[in-house]
C-alpha cells in the first residue's frame, strides 16, 4: 500500500492508449517520480488540487502557471457559462474577437493588432513566420523557451525528428549577454528575420540589457519578439514589456490571459501584423469564444483591479518567508530562490555527497507527502492567501531541516524511495 496506489494504477492504464500517459510533458511521469508522486488529479478548487487517491496539496504549480485568480474561479465560470448558453464557435467570427483584441491594444504597449491562437507555441510560431515574412530573411536568435514547434525545440537535446535544416536557422544567444548575441549578429550579417526572447525568467534583465537588444536587433535589420506566454498578465497588467519599459515590435502571450483556458495571442506593430494577410496563420478554433469570454474577464479585471499588484504581493510574501526557511535550516549552499515574485524558480545544487538529481527527488518525495505540489517554482495565484503562505513555509520548515539531517548524516540516498530523476532536457 502507498499513497499513489491509484495514481500508479491509473499509470498502467494510461500508457497503454497514451505515450507517456500525459498529453503535456511536464505533467508526466518526466518530472514527477513514480511511487513518490501524485501522477493524476481528480479536482481542483482554489489553491488546491486533489490527486486519484484523494490526496490533498496545495498547488503552486498552478497548471504550469496557467492558473493566476486561482482555480474554479467563480467569476470565470459565470463568464464562461454565459457565453456556453449562447455559442462555442460560429460559422462567421463573434464580436468577442475584438473585445478581446481591444483590451490588448490597450493594456499592452506593444499591441496595436491581435490574432489569438490556443497554445503559447502557436502565438510564438506565428510571430517567427511573420518576421521572417515581413524581413524577408530566415535566421532567428533565441534565448529561453518557446513551446514544441520545430524551430525552437530543435534547438535543444530532444529534438529528434526535427530536420537539420530547419534547426541549422535557430541561433541561441545567453540571456544579459549581449556578446553572445553581438557575435551572432556578425556572424550572420544581414540574414536574422528576429531576436526572440522571455523578457525575463530565471534572473531579471541586467540595467539596459532589454533596451541594448532591442537596438542591437533593429540596427541589424532584424525585429524583436518578447515571448511573454509566462510574463503576460503576471508580472504587470502589460506584461514585462509594461515593468521594464522596453516595446519589442512583436510579443505573444497565453498562459496568463484566461486563467486555465486554451488562448494565446500574438500582438504587434500594425505594419508587421497586416502581414498577417499575406501569410497562412489560421485554425478552425482560433476564434473558440469559451476562451475568449474567460479571457475578456480575467484582462477586464487586470485592468480594474491591478491584480498583477495582489500577485507580485503574494509572492513577495512566500519569498520571504521561503528564504527565512532556508537561513533557519542553513541550508543556502544547497537552495536559492530566483526570478520575479509571481515566478520564482528554486535554484537547487548538489552537495558534496550528493547529486542535484538525488537532493531534488528528496525534496518532492517530502512536499509530496506533506501535501505540497510544486515543479522547480513557484506560480502563485490570488488564490494563495496569507493563510497558504503560511502553511507553505511550515511545509518548507520541516523539510528542510530534514534534508539538512539527512545530508549531514550522509543518509539522504538511503531514504529515497525511488531512483533519482534523470536530467531532463534544459530549456531555460
Ligand atoms: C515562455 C513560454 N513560451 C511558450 C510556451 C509554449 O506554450 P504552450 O505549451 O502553451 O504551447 C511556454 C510553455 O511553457 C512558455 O513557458
């Protein structure tokens, strides 16, 4: 008998009809150990999810991040089930398309036009077909991650499958390294269609860093692309682009904007976005009016009600407290926090006994019992009141000083119940 009996179960059943088990990579077996991990969820409610075996956690991976009111919220649901009694899709485009396109235009500096897509990747391939239309040139620059499209994850180690000839045109580049993308640039003259980029994810942009590749790209001839899929609707009401005062001409959102349901967009300069016209972006749920009535709810009340404040003011709270944990159990050598306060990434490394593989499977065997679900950051909601916050750090209190034990006495491989994640494939 283990905790995961049904999820374990349910496993074996899965990958019979499913590879993986998992429509989405991050949600499978890859990143969550079998026999220590919840591996499906039967509900969510608020900051919680409950697992097949009916295990209660509290979620910060907050449906990789798509989640920011929390789940099941009341004023999404009614905004959806509204629009359900009239319309899913239609035979000829709704209004609700530019509703939705008009709060963008006016929220997000870069947006002077709009086309949805379902997936961050569809926004962010769309915007690298559109550049390399509008410049009329094939290469792009890239640094972070930008979904499952050829163009991007053929640049990692998983891209089987992907032609040589279609990677040999993806350059990467070191996020607040500008020689690493100046070099670039030399070396490929007059051939990059865009820089592409996460205006932020690990680490915040060095001082004028964002402002020195916008310029670098421009007098190269190339656009700019900002991939705020994670940033958009989190960091700011306008995304990155708003909180660090830099406009690229193209940025792509999804994520942040409809708290759960599948939409992204790709806005832009006007005159890049009526290439639109020309090119071939285009799907028959591209304009799926369920999203888009979440979506116009939850931009609407970004917009009244600053919810990107409430957030980074969550976050800062977990933040604190996270780090009082690690001081307290003294472990800082082993675990720092990065990033922006609605999107912190646990930085773990290995200690002298131990791997990093070996430490951070420890760690989710322990927040998995204690009911923490959690990947490698954390993706607050408003749903994470004070009250969370707090049990979370209790959570981080006791592991933590368990871990602390563990390494020191040397034992922590003895306690794991399973083998070690593998390393994964890195994409940031
Ligand atoms: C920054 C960024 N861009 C693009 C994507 C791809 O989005 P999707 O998985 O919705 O296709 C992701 C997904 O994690 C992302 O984090």
């Amino acid at each position: 008998m283990s905790a995961f009996d049904k999820s374990n179960e349910h496993l074996v059943r899965a990958e019979k009809t499913i590879p993986l088990g998992s429509q989405t990579f991050s949600k499978s077996r890859t990143q969550y150990p079998v026999g220590i991990s919840p591996l499906f969820a039967s509900k969510v409610e608020g900051p919680h999810l409950w697992d097949l075996d009916g295990n209660k956690y509290i979620d910060l991976v907050s449906s990789l991040a798509s989640i920011t009111l929390g789940y099941n919220d009341r004023g999404v649901n009614k905004a959806v089930s509204r629009q359900l009694s009239k319309a899913v899709g239609m035979s000829l485009p709704a209004v609700l398309e530019a509703e939705v396109s008009e709060l963008l235009v006016e929220l997000v500096p870069s947006a002077e036009m709009v086309r949805f897509g379902k997936n961050g990747t569809d926004a962010t391939s769309a915007a690298i077909r559109l550049a390399r239309a509008y410049t009329g040139r094939d290469h792009v620059l890239i640094s972070g991650y930008f979904g499952w499209q050829d163009w991007s994850i053929g640049s990692t180690t998983r891209n089987k499958g992907v032609p040589e000839v279609v990677s040999s045109l993806t350059h990467k580049f070191e996020f607040n390294n500008l020689n690493s993308l100046s070099s670039l640039f030399s070396q490929l003259d007059s051939e990059v269609a865009a820089v592409i980029l996460e205006p932020m994810n690990v680490v915040y942009p060095n001082k004028g860093y964002l402002e020195a590749v916008k310029e670098l790209a421009h007098s190269n001839g190339a656009l700019l692309i900002f991939d705020e899929t994670i940033t958009g609707f989190r960091f700011s009401t306008g995304g990155a682009q708003e909180l660090f005062g830099v406009t690229p001409d193209l940025s792509t959102f999804g994520k942040g904007m409809a708290n759960g349901y599948p939409i992204s967009a790709v806005v832009g300069r006007k005159d890049v976005m009526m290439e639109m016209e020309e090119i071939f972006f285009s799907g028959t749920f591209g304009g799926e009016l369920l999203s888009l009535a979440a979506a116009k709810h939850v931009i609407e009340r970004h917009k009244n009600q600053n919810l990107a404040r409430e957030l980074a003011a969550i976050g800062e709270g977990l933040e604190v407290r996270t780090n009082q944990a690690i001081q307290d159990a003294g472990i800082s050598e082993l675990l720092s926090l990065s990033g922006h306060p609605t999107w912190t990434f646990l930085n773990w490394r290995s200690a002298p006994e131990f791997s990093v593989e070996e430490i951070k499977t420890y760690f989710m065997q322990l927040i998995f019992e204690k009911g923490l679900l959690l990947l490698g950051t954390h993706n607050v909601t408003l749903a994470h009141n004070e009250k969370i916050i707090r049990k979370i750090s209790e959570i981080y209190f006791d592991v933590f000083e368990i871990m602390k034990d563990k390494i020191e006495k040397g034992t922590l491989r003895n306690e794991l119940k399973v083998e070690p994640l593998k390393p994964l494939f890195r994409v940031r």
